[in-house]
C-alpha cells in the first residue's frame, strides 16, 4: 500500500531551491488582482490536506523531477538539439568562409531553417523499400534512444554538498558504460534492417569503430573510478575538495581526460572519425534508406549522444556543476546555479566537438583502428597506472 500523505509530505519539503521564484511569487502577491487569483489557486481543492496547486507545483520543483526534466534532463537536451546544428552550420562556416542559409529571414541569422527541416521531416513520407526488413526498420531508430536517454538518470550536475542527481547508485558509473556499450549495437541493427549495401558497409564501419574506441573507454572511467575510489557519481563530485579547479579530473589525470575526449568523438562519429556515415562515400552509411521522421531521429541521435557523453565528461574531468560565485545572480538561482555552470561546461565541450568538422578531414579506417588500438589503449592504460599512483596503490 502506498502512503499518499507519506509521498506528498516528501514532495512538498524537498524542493529544489530557487529563491528567484519565492522573491516573484511574493511580487505577484502584492498585486491585488493577482495577489487574489494566486491566493485562491493555492487553496483549491484540497487533497489530504494539501491544496492541489500547491501540490502540483511542489511536484515540479520537487528535486528528482526538477533534475530529470530540467538539469540535465529531457528540457536541457531537447534545448540542446535544437541550438547545436544552428551553432554548428554558422561555427563551421565561419571557420571556412562559407556563406549559410541567409535568405531565410535574415534578421534571425538563419536559425529559422532549423524549423524549416524539423516541419520538412515531419511531413516527409516515411518509405520502407520492399528489401528491408520492415518490423526491425522502424523499430531501430526508437529503440536506440533508450541506452541514450537513460545514463541521464545517473549524471550529477550538481556541486560538493549539492548534488543534482535523478538516481543516485554506488554503481552509477558502472551502468552508465553498460547502456553506453549498447548504442552501437542499435546503429548496426538499423544498418541490418535496411538490407542496403551501403548501409551494410556503414554498418561494419560502426563496428570496426566500436571494438577501436571502446576498451580505451572503459579503460578511462575505470581509471577515474580508482582515482575518485567510488563509482558513485555524488561521490565523484564530492572527492573534488569542494570544486576546486586544482582538483577537477582533468587536471589529476590529464591523459584520461584526453582519451575520453578522443573516444567521445569516435564514439558519436564526428569528424575526423566520421568513418561509419561518410557522406561522400557511403550517402549517410546505415541510415541511408530512412526518410522522413525516421530520417529525423537519426538526425538528431549524433547530437543526443554528444550532448550525453559530453555531460559525463564535464561530471568526471571540470568538476561537475562546480563554478565561480557570483555575487547577484549565485543568490537569486540557488542550486539552479550548479546546473548552469554544468551547461555551460558541457556546452564548450560540445562546440569543441563541432570546431573539429571544419579543422580536420576524414581519417580512413585503417588509421581510426590504428589510433584506437594503438596510442588510444596505450593512454588508457598508463592513464589507469596514473589514477594507481595517485591513489596510493602503487
């Protein structure tokens, strides 16, 4: 039997704090017509004991599911899809003196077209051609988005004392390389399911890339685990000293950061370890015959990983949600602050990933395979022997 009162009273006494909103709900209560609409609201209908709107609004700022909708949550990532192409097309083509889309209202500076695709693939017919393997064809695409979405559950935006965690796990960061590890999978079953040539080259790519980068990888987190000495990811944040910069991953363990970074890009395939897609040669590799929504999902599921793994970086080597104090705004947010220092982090991270596009060309796959099983598994390893030393192991 569920204790309703039990889970309201949790509800309602563990808000997240944002004195900003208690300073403009006592603002509006000060007007007399609002003042009198808010007042009545608040005590609607009343559910054991608890006025209903109250209810509903402590449910939003309730802090799990503040995290899990806002920071870093689904909102955070959705804003997060939505801004990265824009900031990509007109980054990249800064960098190479290309002239974007301009002539649709120029006055945004061209982040209307992002609307233009998004309407374009929603209205797109979706065509299953007669070779493929229809139930998996459209069933791929929706699949990959679970391993994707949920290491969100266990990454920490917050700062020492103040984490910002939906589930808090001594294994977090042993699950999170587990879902992690099955995204590759759900790229190679959406290149089977089309029945392509092309797809299935792109397909073989993804999994040649897979087995280049991934032992490195996990090389890498359990080198930070030994460092850290937990694999609980309140804990990670913790053993920062309080944030301090002199403490963060990257500074400690340098060539695990780098390693990370280097897997993070192979691992979303992004220049220049665009190897499994490549345009030119493979017409977008495994996703080649979908259109339409799915074609849009696909789209988006690079942006989505980045943004992910992005998110782990910044929790494990910058020191999570830790940041400057400053003086007017730190005050009015609260631990809403933490969150933004740990956007904007991973923001800098991610437009790193995207300056690579207009710096670097296509490695072949011979060389990404080299790189992975050669300096790659040789960093992960010295960078575990590192984390030995410095914990006092060896």
């Amino acid at each position: 039997m569920i204790d309703i009162s039990g889970l309201i009273s949790t509800i309602i006494n563990n808000p997240i704090n944002i004195p900003l909103l208690y300073i403009i709900y006592e603002f509006l209560l000060k007007i007399p017509v609002i003042g009198s609409i808010v007042s009545f609201l608040l005590s609607f209908l009343p559910i054991y004991g608890v006025p209903i709107i109250k209810l509903l609004i402590g449910f939003v700022l309730w802090k799990p599911m503040w995290i899990l909708l806002i920071i870093p949550g689904f909102a955070t990532l959705g804003t997060m899809l939505l801004i990265l192409p824009w900031l990509e097309r007109k980054l990249v083509g800064r960098m190479q003196w290309r002239v974007g889309p301009r002539e649709i209202a120029p006055r945004t500076r061209g982040s209307i077209q992002l609307l233009a695709d998004s309407l374009r693939f929603l209205c797109q017919e979706v065509i299953i051609h007669k070779e493929a393997h229809r139930l998996y064809f459209l069933q791929f695409p929706f699949l990959y988005f679970l391993p994707v979405l949920l290491p969100l559950l266990f990454i920490n935006a917050g700062a020492p004392g103040a984490p910002l965690v939906p589930i808090e796990s001594p294994y977090a960061l042993q699950i999170m390389i587990g879902l992690i590890s099955f995204m590759p999978v759900f790229i190679m079953g959406v290149g089977w399911s089309a029945n392509n040539r092309f797809a299935f080259i792109g397909t073989i790519r993804e999994a040649f890339m897979y087995f280049a980068y991934e032992i490195p990888f996990i090389l890498v987190i359990l080198a930070m685990i030994v460092l850290y000495g937990t694999s609980n990811t309140v804990d990670v944040i913790s053993a920062t000293n309080q944030g301090a910069w002199w403490n963060w991953g990257i500074v400690l363990n340098p060539l695990a950061a780098l390693t990370f970074f280097i897997a993070t890009v192979m691992a979303t395939a992004r220049l220049p370890f665009e190897i499994p897609e490549a345009d030119q040669e493979l017409a977008f590799g495994p996703f080649i015959e979908y259109s339409g929504i799915a074609f849009g999902l696909a789209y988006v599921m690079a942006y989505e990983k980045m943004y992910v793994l992005g998110a782990i970086m910044t929790m494990l080597f910058f020191g999570g949600g830790s940041g400057p104090y400053i003086p007017i705004v730190s005050p009015l947010l609260g631990d809403v602050m933490y969150g933004v220092w740990f956007v904007i982090k991973t923001l800098i991270i991610l437009l790193v990933m995207v300056n690579l596009r207009g710096v670097y060309s296509r490695y072949r796959i011979d060389q990404a395979l080299s790189i992975g099983w050669g300096t790659m598994l040789i960093f992960g390893i010295v960078a575990v022997l590192w984390s030995l030393v410095l914990g006092g192991i060896l």
